[in-house]
C-alpha cells in the first residue's frame, strides 16, 4: 500500500516502527553513519511512493529490508563513493568486548557484512536471506561461513597478539 493517500501520522507510526531495524541494516553493510542515513532515507521515501499492499507485517518488514539492501548495494557500486572510515561508536554495541567484534565486523567486505547482519543480528534463516538479497540459498550459506572463518582467523590473530 503506497503511503500517498494516508495521513502523515500513520506514514509516522510507519517510520517509527522500523527505522531502528532499517538503520542497523544499513549501517551493516556501508560501514559508516551519514551513508546509512541516506540510505534508510531513500528506502522510507520509497516505501511512501511505490510500497505494495503487504499481506502482513513479515512481509512489509521484509520489502524494506530487499528495498533498504538493494540502495546499500547500488551505493557500494557507484562509482562516486567516496572511502570513510566507520563511526563505531554510533553502532549499538552493549558490551565493551562487542567493539572488538564489531570492528570486525565493519572491516568485513560488504557482501559477508551482509549476510552476518541480517543472520545474527536480525535473525533471519539463510532461505529468508536468500530471499531479501535475491542471492542463492548456497551463496548465502557460503558467505556465512567465509565471513565466520575469517572473524575466527582475525579474532584469534588478536589473542594471541596480547599474550
């Protein structure tokens, strides 16, 4: 359902609701605070011109997710982009151990940043992954599994680097 003809308290309501959602996805995968923003922008503002009729909250939060994945996607590719480093400390890590992880995490190639993300931290299965990135369920598998080996290899590097 397009959001053109509803009043702006239920497209606010609609906001409200998944921006938290939007915002850590997107900051997953562009690594950086001002790109997420734009990107949680852009998907919202498509959301209010072009949203399909959902058949029920899964799925609405799933068309944002497949919308707010895909701009992430198309901004990695675009040739303007410029090279940031990450604002770590606007990502929502609880425990000072996290950062660490974190880091990782944000030093990951945005593909396996992805997949991490949206299994982890979202809990998604790797057929709903597959789904929202329009990947194959063995390449999501697949890059579920490089992206754990190498946090495991990295995080092991730093432990023994501290002994």
């Amino acid at each position: 359902m397009a959001y053109k003809s509803c009043r702006p308290e239920d497209f606010e309501a609609f906001v409200t609701k998944h921006e938290n959602t939007l915002y850590r996805t997107a900051l997953a995968v562009m690594g950086n605070v001002s790109d997420a923003e734009d990107v949680v922008q852009e998907a919202f503002l498509r959301a209010y011109e072009k949203a399909p009729e959902f058949q029920s909250e899964e799925h609405e939060k799933a068309w944002l997710i497949r919308v707010t994945v895909n701009l992430c996607n198309s901004r990695l590719r675009s040739p303007w982009r410029k090279r940031r480093l990450p604002l770590l400390n606007s990502y929502p890590a609880s425990e000072p151990e996290q950062h660490e992880l974190l880091e990782q995490i944000v030093a990951l190639e945005p593909k396996y940043r992805t997949v991490i993300h949206l299994f982890y931290y979202e809990g998604y299965s790797v057929k709903d992954i597959s789904e929202l990135t329009g990947q194959k369920e063995a390449t999501v598998r697949s890059h579920l599994t490089r992206a754990r080996q190498k946090l495991k290899l990295v995080l092991k590097e730093d432990d023994y680097e501290s002994i």
